[in-house]
C-alpha cells in the first residue's frame, strides 16, 4: 500500500475556492489510479474525482463537475483537487485515495487511504 497525506482544507465562505493536495510515499505512485472522496458526519464517504495513472482520465460526481477539477503530477507523487465555487452542503473531510487503473468510482475500489482534511464552508 501507499501512504498518502492529504492537505489543503480549512475553512472558505461559499463560493469560495481551495485546491487540496495529496502526496503519496513510495516510488510506485505513478502505478496508481487516484480518487478523491468526501464525508460527512452521519453520512456514507461519497465519490468526488478519479484520475488514471497517467492523468489522461478524470471523472467526476455529476455534483462537482464544472467546479472541481482534479490533476496529478506523478514527478512530484502528488495528486490535486481544486475546488471553485464551494456550497455549504460540501462541508465534509475529504479522503484522498490510491487504487487501481483505471480508477473506480467506489470506496472499494481502493486500498490505500489518507487520514482527510477537514474542509468547511460557511454560509
């Protein structure tokens, strides 16, 4: 498995924008598809983004897209969620996850997790 270690979260008014971070250890991240994932209490850990291995691939939650956008870049082991336009209802923390390629839109889909960062928006 691969570490990984999210940053970036804090707190933004709506509307607002924040890029998450996610920096895997080991030399094998390129190996890896890459998703981004979201929960919030008292509700199931939600499908954001995915990326391939490459980076030729992204999708997205119908939710996010226009909005978010995700990147990696394997020379750095890292992989980015930019967010615009943030909506209340996306408080949540945000997982950072390394699977397969190409990438599932599942939590079971992946084997490898960060710890989250927190990400909230006010009103």
């Amino acid at each position: 498995q691969v570490q990984l270690v999210e940053s970036g979260g804090g707190l933004v008014q709506a509307g607002g924008s924040l890029r998450l971070s996610c920096v895997a250890s080991g030399r094998t991240f390129i190996s890896y598809g890459m998703g981004w994932f979201r929960q919030a209490p008292g509700k199931e850990r939600e499908f954001v983004a995915a990326i391939t291995r490459s980076g030729s691939i992204t999708s997205y939650a119908d939710s996010v897209k226009g909005r978010f956008t995700i990147s990696r870049d394997n020379a750095k082991n890292t992989v980015y969620l930019q967010m615009n336009s943030l909506k209340p209802e996306e408080t949540a923390v945000y997982y950072c996850a390394a699977g397969g390629n190409p990438p599932m839109r599942y939590t079971s889909g992946y084997d490898s997790w960060g710890q989250g960062t927190q990400v909230t928006v006010s009103s």
